[in-house]
C-alpha cells in the first residue's frame, strides 16, 4: 500500500468521522426542517443527537472511500493527461470518489435520517424498522438521489478549495497551513451548500418516505417537480440556513482536519 494511500485512507477517515460527531444536532435541524411532517412533528429541538451511531459508524470509512478514490484519480489523471487543466481534473476526481463513498455512505445516512426524523427512535430502532420493511435493497432508497445532490456539490466545492487554497498560496508564496485550508473550506462548503439545496431537499424525502409511496417510484428530477407542485418552490430551499452552517463548518473541519492530518502523516509514516 502506498504512502499517499495510507494516508489519505487514515486523514479521511479521521476528518469525516470529526466533522459528523461534532456537527450532528445541525444535521438532525436541517433534516427535520425538509422532512414532509415538518420540523415540529418530525422533533422539534428534542433528541438532536438521534442517529448519531449510524452517523459515526458511516462516516470515517465514507470520507476514507472518497478521498482514496479522490486522490488516485487526481494522481491518474494527471499522469494520463498532464495538458488537461487542473479543475476538470478535480471535478472529474470529485465526481468518481462521490460514486465510490455513497455506496458505502447512503446505509448509514438512511438509517442516520430516519433516526433523525422519527420521534424516540435510534439508529438500531431505524435499522430494525428499514430491514423488515424494505430489506437489504431498502438500505439504499435514495442512492442514486444522493449521487445526483453530491456530484454537482462536489464539482463546486472541490474546485474552489483546491482554487482558493492555490491563489492564497500563491499571494503568501508558500503552501497554505491547515487553518488557512479550513477558511477555504468553509468558503467552498457554503456556496456548494446553498446552491444544491434543493437536491438535498430531494433527496431527504426519498428516504423519509413511506414505502411504494410515488416519491419513491420517480427520477430525481420529477422528486424536485413534485415537491414544487405540492408545496411551492420556496420549500425546495427549506433547511437552506442550517445546511450553509453546518457545511460551512464542517468543511473547515473536514478539509482543515485532512489536510493537518495528511500532512503529519506524510512526515511520520
């Protein structure tokens, strides 16, 4: 196994594990905001840890798979094609690892969001419930509205850290520190955030809802349509508040903290 794997393996994992334990009551708001029953029956302010179990057991091998794979097709593609221009290179990246996390990632956030959304249920009260419903198929309801919200937010995010961090490096004439890659996280992290609300809103009522129920039996886009037709626009931006915070600060975190944490690492191992 090479360095630059290990590495990468071991700084994304910590990251994302970090990021989901401390931002989780954030995570549970949002979620409860989109969710159909509305904010106040679906918990209100109460029990805004639920589904952290499924949040921490999911999330380091989740961030590992996706900086793993974001990492090797960075390095691929640009010994494969060294005249293609870097930010197609990183949205390509971005793109392929998002692919490759969310099959290990959309269990784990199933279970996480229904925990979240159900007053006085667990991660185990939400796992139990998705296996006897729906079985081992169930886990991944809203796979593929997962991958239609993460690949358009990463082929902004990932881009406009990388860029932010290249023009402050450039300006300092020398690479950024862990804190300055966490401001240009937070940056990337919102604006991703906020335009890809409404995939996110998406997505969230897929795996809320009932089985069978038409939800579940459309493509992303007519979800969007119906949500729109059914309660107006504006709802496919609720949650838009909580969802800037919460990536805001998570992507300080999280690209903050794999960055710190790569970099030691490529010093020690």
């Amino acid at each position: 196994m090479s360095h630059s794997f290990l590495t990468s393996l071991l700084a994304g994992g910590t990251a994302g594990l970090c990021v989901d334990i401390v931002l989780h009551p954030l995570d549970t708001i949002k979620t409860r905001i989109q969710s159909s029953q509305g904010f106040l029956k679906s918990g209100g302010f109460r029990g805004v840890y639920s589904g952290l179990g499924s949040a921490a057991v999911g999330s380091a091998p989740a961030a590992a798979t996706f900086f793993c794979t974001y990492e090797l097709v960075k390095s691929f593609s640009a010994s494969w094609s060294p005249n293609v221009s870097t930010p197609y290179i990183h949205m390509a990246a971005a793109s392929v690892g998002e692919l490759t996390s969310n099959i290990v990632r959309v269990p784990f956030e199933l279970v996480k969001q229904r925990a979240q959304a159900t007053k006085n249920w667990s991660s185990k009260d939400a796992l139990r419930f998705t296996w006897k419903q729906e079985g081992f198929k169930g886990f991944y309801r809203g796979y593929w509205n997962t991958v239609f919200r993460e690949v358009p937010f990463s082929f902004i995010q990932y881009p406009l850290w990388e860029f932010l961090k290249m023009r402050w490096s450039k300006y300092q004439l020398h690479p950024v520190h862990a804190w300055q890659s966490s401001i240009c996280g937070a940056i990337a992290g919102g604006v991703a955030a906020a335009l890809t609300t409404p995939l996110d809103v998406a997505k969230t009522r897929v795996m809320l809802a009932k089985k069978n129920s038409s939800t579940t039996k459309v493509n992303p886009f007519k979800v969007l349509l119906l949500i729109a037709k059914d309660d107006g626009v504006k709802k496919l931006f609720s949650g838009v508040v909580p969802r800037v915070m919460w990536i805001s600060i998570g992507g300080a975190i999280f690209l903050g903290v794999y960055d710190q944490t790569r970099t030691l690492l490529l010093r020690t191992i």
